[in-house]
C-alpha cells in the first residue's frame, strides 16, 4: 500500500493496523483449524467407511449359506441412510444392491481401481482420488467411496468372490463445514470492526498527552510561558516528548527573560551617556560661547560617544559569542607574559589608588592572545575598582593536569551568595556598593566567561570573608 495513501491521523493508522492485524491472525487461525478440522471430518468419514466394508465381510462370512443374502445384508443396513452398496459377481453381475443411486457411471463401471478410496459428486463427472478438489453446489451431494472384493458363501457353501462398491453420502459433514467457514469470515470481519474500535480508543487516550502539547504550544506566547505539561500521568512512549517540551518551554522562558531583562539593561546604560549628551548640547546652544567652550563641549560629547561605542561593541562581541560566530586565532600564550603586560598598563591605576598587584606561576598555552588578555584585563580592572586603598591584588598561575589555573584575587566587599549565580549576566551587580566605577558598563565579566567558554574552559567565582577571587580553568591544548 501507498504510504501517502494512508489516513493523516495517527490514531486513524493505528486502528487501522491493529484491525488488519487482528483480521489476520483470526484468518491464519482460522485457517489452520478449518484445515485441522476438513482433516479430521475425512479422517471420521473414511474410518466410517472402512467400517461398513468390515461389516458387510463379518456378515457375508457368519451368515448361515442357506439364508438369503440380500435378506441378510437388509436386516445389518437397518438405519445406515447414508449408505449405498453394490455386489457383483465376477461376471458382473448385481447380486446385491443398496441405494444404488448414490453411484455414477463411473463409479458402476466394471473397471473400477480396487482398495482406493474416491470421492464423487452426483450428477457430475469430477472424481478423483483421496483428497482431491471438487465443485459443488447447495443441492449438489458428495459421496465417499471404496470398491474392494470380498469372500461369501454360495447356497452349496463353496466360497465364492464377490465385488463390493461401497457409498458414503458426505454432504452433511461438508456443509458443516462451508457454514463454519461462512461464519467464521463473518465473525473475523466483525472481530476486526470491534478491534479497530477498541484500537482508536486505545490510541485516542493514549495520544492525550500530544493533544495537551498542541494545545498549550497553540496558546503559548511570550506572557504565557510558565505553562507546563504533567509528566506524571503521560505514558512512557510519549514521557520523554512531554520532557523534552517542558525543557524547551523552559529555554524559552528563561531567553525570553534574559531578553526582557537585557532590554530593560542597555535602556537604562544608553539612557544616562544619551541623557548627558543632551544636556551638554542643550547648555552648549543656551547662549553664544567661545570656540573653546565649544570645544570642552564636544570633548565631552566625544567621551560619551566612545563609552556608547564600547558598550555597541561588547554586545556585538557577546551576540557573536553566544551563537558560536566568534573567530579567533590559535597560538601560543604565556599567561605570565600577558598578566606583566596588563601589569604594567595598570601600574598608574594601581598607585593612584594604593594597590599592590602581585604575580605568581607560569604556564603556557593554545589560544587567541588578544581575547586572553582581553579577559584578564577585565578580571583585573574589576579587582582594582572594587580593591580598597593599601589592599593586594594577586594573580596566581598554576597548572593542574591537563589544565591552567589562572586565579585573580583582591579584598574588599564580600559578594552575596545568592548573586554569585548571576555576577556573569549582562549588566548585572552584585549590590548597590558595586556599582559601575569609571566607564564600565556592567558587561566585563559577561565578555570573559564567553571567551572562556569558546577556548573551552570554564570561570568559577568564590566571594568570602572580604576577599573574592575569579578562577579560570583553560585546557593547555
């Protein structure tokens, strides 16, 4: 059957399968014990025939020589309607005859096989041997029979050989059987009809939980994704689905959150440079001023507009790194060699606001020198904002295995613990006294775990008893 023929719906298939499964294994069992049974109704109809060839042999051989044969062979036939008999003598002639109607031409005829047992419709011409097919129809008979010789006594008791024709009228025991057949295709094409039914049921209940996820994925939109599915009633078939759409929901709540949230974030960062160039501009153009005046003015602007610039770039970097579009280059770093660098373009920093920064380890590594340094920068210029005067910052560098360990530690206000989880989210702080310092914009730590992430390796964060330390695990390969 053509696939693209069968029915769209799934519960459609399935009932149809079930039925047409059930029609047959009915139809092979069916089959099988309608064999089984033509088999052993031949089986009863040949041991009934044999029988009366014994019994006409038992009664020709005890019979008293002066007693009629045909008198005889009446009175043992008492109550055998469905028999025919036919002696001949070995001219051929009928000594006896019972029923002889029941025999054709074929089967009278004098040239008849011996000890072969042969089947034959009245009023047609098909015969054959044991088991052989025929056709008939409802007022058509069917006869089983056997021609063989056997010994009686002639009225001088001499033995004599006579030749017994045998019928057996079977009609009985094959319309048995053609109405058993006839029932038994009507109760399998109403078996199937039953199956087909209980299978829809079955697959309709079954299939609920698909409903329910069409349902609640029709009315899904972003106010509405809280909604979930119960795993507990859904059948092990379609539990891993039900599963898997909960996840997804959850994925989309939580993106959908952080996008709500991010908007909320970059209007709010883009709304204080945006204010501040406003202002300049409205205070620039309140009264005439001197070419220097103006030009303190759009220093300032200038300022702004490279903080808006920075923060467009952040997020572009961050937008590329979350959908796997970064591209960086493969070479060798010696994280001591970055950290003195970033050492030195710190120092004035450092000694303005009274910070030692120490360093300590070595290890080398494969990966982009730029985004590297780029990720330590922002580690150490957050120690330095958040380090109070007369306080060290340390960068620690060991390896571990198959790992380098780059550790940047400094003192000062001890994160929350319920914030640690979110300190690497887009313009997320820990607290109120965190806040942005200098021309940060919240997007730091976000940068650095992407680029972490990329080369493959992980950050982790550990804020106790006044000191904090930022840890980043890269693979050395």
């Amino acid at each position: 059957m053509n696939v693209r023929a069968w029915p769209r719906s799934l519960t459609t298939r399935l009932a149809l399968l079930f039925a047409l499964l059930t029609a047959t294994l009915l139809l092979v069992v069916v089959l099988v014990q309608g064999s089984a049974v033509e088999g052993h109704m031949r089986e009863l109809d040949d041991h009934e025939l044999t029988g009366k060839v014994t019994l006409i042999k038992n009664v020709l051989h005890d019979a008293e020589p002066s007693a009629s044969l045909s008198r005889r062979l009446d009175d043992a036939f008492i109550g055998h309607d469905m028999l025919a008999v036919v002696l001949r003598d070995a001219e051929g002639r009928v000594v006896y005859a019972l029923r002889p109607e029941f025999f054709g031409e074929r089967q009278l005829a004098a040239d008849s096989v011996l000890d072969v047992t042969t089947t034959w419709e009245k009023g047609s011409e098909k015969s054959g041997e044991k088991g052989a097919e025929r056709g008939r129809d409802e007022s058509s008979k069917q006869y089983l029979g056997l021609e063989t010789i056997v010994e009686a006594l002639d009225s001088r008791s001499r033995p004599t050989r006579l030749r017994a024709l045998v019928g057996l009228d079977v009609s009985h025991h094959l319309r048995f059987l053609e109405e058993v057949r006839e029932r038994l295709w009507i109760d399998i094409f109403f078996a199937a009809i039953i199956a087909a039914l209980f299978a829809w049921f079955a697959a309709h209940r079954g299939l609920a939980p698909l409903r329910r996820v069409t349902a609640t994925a029709r009315g899904l939109s972003a106010g509405r994704l809280g909604e979930r599915l119960p795993e507990r009633d859904a059948p092990n078939e379609v539990r891993d689905l039900v599963i898997a759409f909960n996840g997804m929901l959850e994925r989309l709540e939580s993106s959908f959150r952080r996008l709500s949230d991010f908007s909320a974030d970059i209007a709010h960062e883009l709304r204080t440079p945006v204010s501040n160039l406003m202002t300049q501009t409205e205070v620039a153009l309140s009264h005439t001023r001197s070419p220097d005046e103006y030009r303190d003015v759009l220093a300032s602007n200038l300022e702004e507009y490279e903080r808006i610039a920075r923060m467009v770039s952040d997020m572009l970097f961050l937008a590329q790194a979350e959908n796997g579009h970064l591209l960086y280059s493969s070479e060798a770093v010696n994280l001591a060699d970055e950290a003195r660098a970033l050492i030195d373009f710190y120092e004035a920093l450092a000694e303005e606001k009274g910070v030692q920064i120490v360093l300590t380890g070595e290890a080398k590594l494969t990966a982009d020198r730029s985004m590297m340094r780029r990720a330590l920068s922002n580690l150490l210029s957050n120690a330095l904002r958040h380090t109070p005067s007369g306080s060290i910052v340390e960068i620690s560098i060991t390896r571990q295995g198959r790992l380098a360990m780059l550790a940047v530690k400094n003192h000062g206000d001890t994160i929350p613990s319920d914030q640690l989880t979110r300190i690497f989210e887009r313009f997320h702080r820990a607290s109120p006294e965190r806040h942005r310092h200098g021309e940060g914009a919240g997007l730091g730590l976000a940068i650095t775990r992407s680029i972490v992430e990329t080369h493959g390796g992980r950050i982790e964060v550990r804020s106790d008893a006044g000191v904090t330390t930022f840890t980043l695990h890269l693979p050395l390969v």
